[in-house]
C-alpha cells in the first residue's frame, strides 16, 4: 500500500518549484528594465544579476555642469572691475606731444624702455613721465601688475610737481586699489583732490570723492563711503550738469551697496542711473545698468524679473561688444533659466557661457586673483 504522506509532500514541492519558477520568469531580475538578457544558469563568482543604476538624463547633466561653474563667479567679477581700471585709466597733456613726436609708439618692452631712458636723458621729464604712464597702461592690459605700478611710480617722479602728476596719482591710485593697498590708495586720492580744489575743477573733485568712496567701501567704511558720493560727488555733478560722472556715480553707489546686500537701494540708485541716461541719450552706462539690477534682483530670487532685465543687459552688452559683461550676464542668466526650469534655455546659456570664458580666460592666460 502507497503511503498517502510522502506522495503528498512529493507534490506539494513539484507544485511550490512550479510557482517560484513562474514567478522567476514573470518579475525581471533588473527592476528598472534596462538589463533584459542574462544567464539564470550561472552560478560563478558575483552576483546572479548586476542591477544598472537608471541612466542620467539631460536635465540631470545640465545641472551638474552649472555646479562646476559655481565658485568661477568671483573670478568674473574682479575681470569686471579689472576692466573698469583700464577704461578709467587717464592720460597727462604731455601725451599727445609724444605722440606726435613718436609714430609708431614702441610696440615692445625693450621699446618703451629705451625711450623712456632717452627722453630723461634729454631732460624731457614731462614726454618721459607720458611714455612710462602710456607703459604701464600696456603692462596693465597684459596683467603684469608690478611692472605697472613701478613705472605709475616712476612718471609720478619723472612729472615732478607739474599739473600732468596728478593724472598719474590718479592711475596709480585706481590700481593700487584693484591690488588691495587700499591706505596708499586713500593718500593719493586725497592729493588728488587737494589739486581739484585748488584747480576749482568741480568735475575732477567729484570723480575724486567717487573713487574715494568706493576705496572707503572696500575698507568696509560703508556710512563714509555712502556719503562721499551722496552728499559731496553728486552735488558737484549737478552743479555743472555732468551727467555722465552722475550716471558713473550711482553705478558706483549700486556697487557699495552691493557689497553689504542692500539691494533694495542699489536698485533704486540703478533705476535713477538708468532714466537719466535715457533721458540724455548716454547709452554706453545701459548694459552695467541693466546687468547690476539683474543682478539685485537674482540675490532677492525675483528670477522672472532678473531674466527680464539680464535679457536685456545681454542684447546691449552684445551691441557692445562687451564680453566680459556678456559672460558675468550668461552666468547669472543661466542659473536663472535653470532655476526655472528652462532647461533648453539654460543649455544654450550655458554653451555661450563656456565659449565666453574660454576666450576671456585661456588656459595659458594670467590671472586676477
């Protein structure tokens, strides 16, 4: 006689392998579905089936590349300030007489070098004291910083006390400044105002209680630097209806408050830099304009109206050619785009961000910082 107990736990394991192995064949070894072939036979080293991570999307990689860029901004600020030293940088009276007298000017630094060294030779101190300053302007555009302020020094001596030295002491101020030395700086701001009072020059004071006030900024005397351009630059600027050193001014003003994220005031400075330099037809201040209000506006994270005005400080720094502004704008726009959630958009910003800064900055390139 069969026993009845061991037939039946004899079907009862065929019918529980049968389940299993349907179950086996219905649920993919790889839950996400991308792995749809592999050998249940194997039973070597590893596991039965390696489970793939899902593959990254576009929006995924995009974001990532905007990480990379992150700690590049400051970088870009100080290539803008670095153009504002070359764009303020001024020339004495003796320039244009050795401009004449030289055609070409030296093109190279054993050039400039040799005639500097001829003229103080042939007691030409003035024409000397406009050749090293026209020097260390062209050493400043190749960003050998020493150099330039040696030979900002030299012309200040080389111009003695005569009116074309405080031209000088206001380029070399400017750049000791742009290096940090802000209490050398100071002093010679200060000389330089000192001359513009004695002159009665009123555009030469007010220009000189700006860079003043952008020096006490970075020293972080923000109230002094607040009330150089408030209440002794402007006032002069209106008197004899400068509008461009007004319009310069508040941009200026925007900085400083910048600088200690107060961005309601800067907008509101900008906004009046802004109406006057349409009202006056003075366009070239727009793209800064426009840009610094983005920028304000980014901070407080009004993204849909910082696009508005970065697409616009984008269109007229392009008309400008301007392209170290173009890529401080495609970098915040970009963010802004991708923030949003615009990803084509923060693509193609993205793309003209890195063109931009491979052409500002190439690998060979010295640095600022």
């Amino acid at each position: 006689m069969i026993e009845i107990k061991p037939l039946f736990l004899a079907l009862l394991f065929f019918i529980v392998g049968f389940r299993l192995d349907a179950q086996t064949q219905e649920t993919p070894l790889d839950p996400s579905g991308f792995v749809t072939k592999y050998d249940i036979a194997f039973h070597g080293i590893g596991p039965m089936v390696y489970v793939l991570p899902t593959p990254r999307t576009k929006e995924e990689t995009i974001t990532d590349s905007y990480k990379e860029k992150k700690d590049f901004y400051d970088t870009i600020a100080r290539q803008l300030d670095y153009q504002d030293l070359l764009n303020e940088f001024n020339f004495p009276s003796a320039t244009n007489q050795l401009k004449q007298a030289f055609q070409p000017l030296p093109s190279t630094d054993v050039q400039w070098k040799e005639l500097i060294q001829k003229l103080e030779s042939n007691n030409q101190a003035l024409l000397a004291a406009a050749a090293a300053n026209l020097f260390a302007l062209d050493l400043l555009k190749n960003k050998d910083m020493t150099l330039a302020l040696d030979y900002l020094k030299r012309a200040q001596l080389l111009a003695g006390a005569s009116p074309d030295r405080s031209i000088i002491d206001f380029n070399l101020a400017n750049a000791y400044r742009f290096n940090g030395m802000h209490a050398a700086a100071g002093q010679l701001q200060e000389l330089y105002l000192k001359q513009a009072i004695a002159k009665k020059d009123l555009i030469d004071q007010g220009t000189s209680y700006v860079a003043i006030g952008l020096n006490d900024a970075y020293n972080k005397e923000y109230r002094a630097a607040e009330n150089s351009i408030i209440r002794r630059a402007i006032p002069l600027f209106n008197k004899v209806k400068n509008y461009d050193g007004k319009i310069k001014a508040w941009i200026k003003l925007s900085k400083i408050y910048q600088l200690q994220n107060k961005h309601t005031e800067a907008q509101w400075f900008l906004i009046q830099a802004r109406d006057l330099a349409k009202s006056k037809a003075i366009v070239s201040p727009l793209s800064e304009i426009e840009y610094r209000l983005g920028y304000s506006k980014y901070i407080q994270q009004n993204y849909s109206v910082a696009k508005l005005e970065l697409e616009q400080a984008k269109s007229l720094a392009e008309q400008e050619d301007n392209k170290t502004l173009q890529l401080a704008i495609s970098d915040k726009l970009g963010d802004i785009y991708l923030l949003m959630g615009d990803f084509k958009e923060a693509e193609i910003a993205l793309d003209n961000y890195w063109k931009l800064r491979q052409e500002i900055f190439p690998s060979s390139s010295k640095t600022l910082l």
